[in-house]
C-alpha cells in the first residue's frame, strides 16, 4: 500500500516542474525542465491566464450534477431518434402496402356518397402510384 502511495506521489511530481527557455548561441530556442549551460535564458511563467475580469472565482457548477443532465440529454436524443424510426418504418411499411395494392393489375373499386361501387380510373390509379412512389423515396 506504501509502495502505491509512493510510486503515485512520484508520478504527480512532473506537475510540479518548472520551464525555462534558453536560446543557443545560433539563435536556437530549446525548452527544459532546468537551465542549459552556455544557453541565454530565464524560467518561463507557465501559470494558467487569469480570467478577463481578473477575478478568479471558484467553480461553483457541480460535476455530478453536470454529468446527469448531459446524460439526460443524450437518452432522450436517443428516444427522439428512436421514435422517428419506428414512425418512419411504419409509414413506410403503410406506403409499401398501398403501392403493393395498386401496382397489383385488379380493378379497384371505391363507394361513392350514396354507398355504390365505382371503379377508379386508370389515370387516378397512375397518378396516386406516382405520388407513392415519391413519398417511398424517403424509405430506407
């Protein structure tokens, strides 16, 4: 357990370096952990920018809570998505069928307004097929 505690404290040790920069003698800029003989050079700040304001406040969003509502997001984009499939293969399936029906070659018939059996034209019949077919581009 010791053995892990130390090996994690020499890892994060890196963290704590400092930069320096130093130009060579052919004008060459090299970046080091410490200072290279015969270079020209100083420490280079390497603290993060402050904020515009010059206030630096601490974060008071909560990561947790942060993670949830993204996850939340996500679930209901995949449900949308989800739903406009099955909507989707369900009107198509419902195109497929009436294009099955018509492309058939059978006389179609329909009841007018007083309940009696009229056949639908062929030009009809063309016109609605076309359509159909329009629409099941869309279709998968």
């Amino acid at each position: 357990m010791k053995a892990a505690l130390a090996l994690l404290l020499m890892a994060a040790l890196p963290a704590w370096a400092q930069m320096y920069k130093c130009i060579d003698q052919n004008g060459v800029t090299h970046y080091a952990d410490s200072p290279l003989p015969g270079c020209k050079g100083r420490e280079v700040d390497i603290r993060p920018l402050p904020p515009v304001s010059g206030k630096l406040q601490p974060r008071t969003e909560d990561p947790a809570r942060q993670d949830a509502e993204f996850r939340r997001r996500q679930n209901q984009r995949a449900e949308a998505e989800d739903r406009e499939r099955t909507a989707l293969a369900a009107r198509c399936k419902s195109l497929r069928r009436e294009q099955a029906m018509l492309s058939g070659g059978r006389p179609l018939l329909r009841f007018n307004d007083q309940g009696e059996r009229v056949y639908v034209p062929d030009e009809e019949r063309e016109q609605r097929l076309a359509r159909l077919r329009e629409a099941a581009r869309a279709c998968p």
